[in-house]
C-alpha cells in the first residue's frame, strides 16, 4: 500500500513520524463514452474560447472569479508560496469525546502507519483515545490544502478522518419541520421498538455487497460471451488495430511478408532483373515504364 503523504503527528510535546495511507478505494465499474453510430471514443478537448487553440494540461492555470467579476489568475508557483500548504505536521489541536462529531461532517479515511522508532508512543496514543472514547481534533495539510481532521481507532489502527469545514454542511431548511409534529400514539411507539428489538444485530459490513455493481460486471460477461455489442478498435486508417499479443494474426503477418517477398522476387526475375523494393523501388518502376512509353510513341510518329 504506497503512502501518499510523510509527516509528524505532534499531540503536546510527543511527535509521531507516521506515513498517511488512503483507507477506502472506488470499485464501482468505470464506462468510457463512446458514439452510439459506430463505437468511437469520446475524447474531450481543452479549447480556449478566446483564441480557439487546443491548450495542453502545462499551460492551464487557475483563475478566481470575484463578485465584481474581475478574475484573477494563479499558478503553482503562487500557491506554493503559502506557508499552511507546506506543513507536514498532523497539529492536535484538542481531544474531544467521540460522540460530539456529528458523522455528517466526515470526509475521507487514511489510515496512519507508524515509522519504527516511533512505535511506542504511537500506541501509547492509540491506547489513550481508546480508553477514554475520545477523538483528537487535528489540523493537516494534504494536496496543498489545509484540512480539519479527527484522529479515531480503528481496531490496531489510528485513522485520520478529515472533516468537512463548518461552512460546507448545509443546514436542513425544511418549513415542515417547523411545524409541530403530531405525537405519537403510545401503542404505535412500542411497537415501532418492538420491530427494532426484533432487527437488532452486530453490524457486519462483509454481509452486504454492491448488487448494482455485480449486476453490471454479469451483464457485460453475458454480452461478451454472446458476441453482442462488441466494439472492435479501430487505427487512423479506419483498419482494424493490430493487436501484439496475438500470435494467429501476428503468424499471418509474417507469412503475407514471405509472401510477398517471393512474389517481387518472381516478378524481378520475369523481367529480368533484381527485385525491387519500397517506394523508391516502385517510383524506379514508374519512371522506367514512362520514358519507354514516351519512346514508343516517338517512333510512331
């Protein structure tokens, strides 16, 4: 599993040398966007609308639109210079029990591998925020960018779980919700805790899976193995691709080369002279043929 980010992670006056890890990946089936008339690829084209050139990824940079409508443009150059990109400190800021950090504010996990040497006293805070049920309220800067993170336990692992800022959770603005809600019958009330009584179990993440994406995967294997809607890549010809790992096609080759070779060398000696080859040899051809032409023409005349 490589890491994406080396740092310290300082709680008080103990640093941790730790390596940052992503916790959770995208499996979900990745389509490419082709044209429903023959099966061509997509692609997408960075066009600048000023001067209508196709501008390369380099020459793209970033720019801010203010109220006024003034934009201003930055490059990595400028954003390097701000020193709370540049940290490579996971900074505890304060520890907080765990049940206070609403979930809705999580982000991303990554998973915190100790260097060696700083073994002991990673789990030494590892064991700590276990037993007193506390999560520590940290600030890091991943990709550039200052993030809020909390610091869990997760089995024999701490996680780094970055946190959404205040300003981007949405509050929930439902005019129903504000009006008072009818009381529940009592009747109705145990027996809703009846049903939950009934359905409680240990959450066990194996038990579930992505049917959707199971589902997919059984779709294209059925197509694939029925023959339908199968796209065969095309070159720049319009020619079928050469494909290199296929012997059959790769035999074929070499023997339409053999092939050709003994028929040049036939027509070569049928005319009496050594075979000829490439463009050049065929322009040798023409420009022979023509002036003989030209020749026979002379003489009729």
């Amino acid at each position: 599993m490589a890491s994406i980010w080396k740092g310290a992670l300082s709680f008080g006056l103990v640093n941790v040398v730790v390596k940052v890890h992503a916790a959770t990946e995208n499996n979900d089936v990745s389509f490419h966007q082709v044209h429903a008339e023959d099966g061509g690829r997509i692609r997408y084209k960075r066009v600048c609308e000023k001067c209508g050139e196709v501008v390369e990824f380099t020459h793209i940079a970033k720019a801010y639109e203010s109220d006024s409508g003034q934009t201003v443009m930055l490059n990595e150059d400028d954003l390097a210079t701000l020193p709370a990109g540049r940290s490579r400190e996971i900074d505890v800021l304060e520890f907080v029990p765990a049940q206070d950090v609403d979930p809705i504010m999580f982000d991303r996990s990554y998973y915190l591998e100790p260097e060696a040497t700083a073994l002991r006293p990673y789990a030494l805070l590892r064991e700590a925020l276990k037993r007193t049920d506390r999560m520590a309220i940290a600030k890091v800067a991943l990709r550039n960018k200052t993030r809020l993170a909390a610091l869990r336990v997760s089995g024999n692992v701490i996680v780094l779980q970055t946190l959404l800022w205040p300003d981007e959770v949405r509050a929930p603005a439902f005019a129903i919700l504000d009006e008072e809600a009818p009381e529940p019958r009592k009747n109705e009330l145990q027996m809703a805790e009846m049903l939950i009584a009934t359905m409680e179990s240990e959450f066990e993440p194996d038990e579930y899976s992505d049917e959707y994406r199971e589902q997919v995967l059984a779709l294209i294997e059925r197509k694939l193995t029925a023959g339908e809607d199968i796209i065969t890549p095309v070159g720049a010809d319009g020619e079928p691709a050469p494909d290199s790992t296929n012997v059959v096609d790769l035999m074929s080759a070499l023997q339409a080369s053999i092939d050709r070779r003994a028929a040049k060398k036939a027509e070569a000696a049928e005319h009496g002279g050594p075979p000829q080859e490439g463009a050049d040899a065929e322009a040798e051809e023409e420009s022979k043929g023509k002036p003989k032409a030209t020749r026979k023409t002379a003489k009729r005349a």
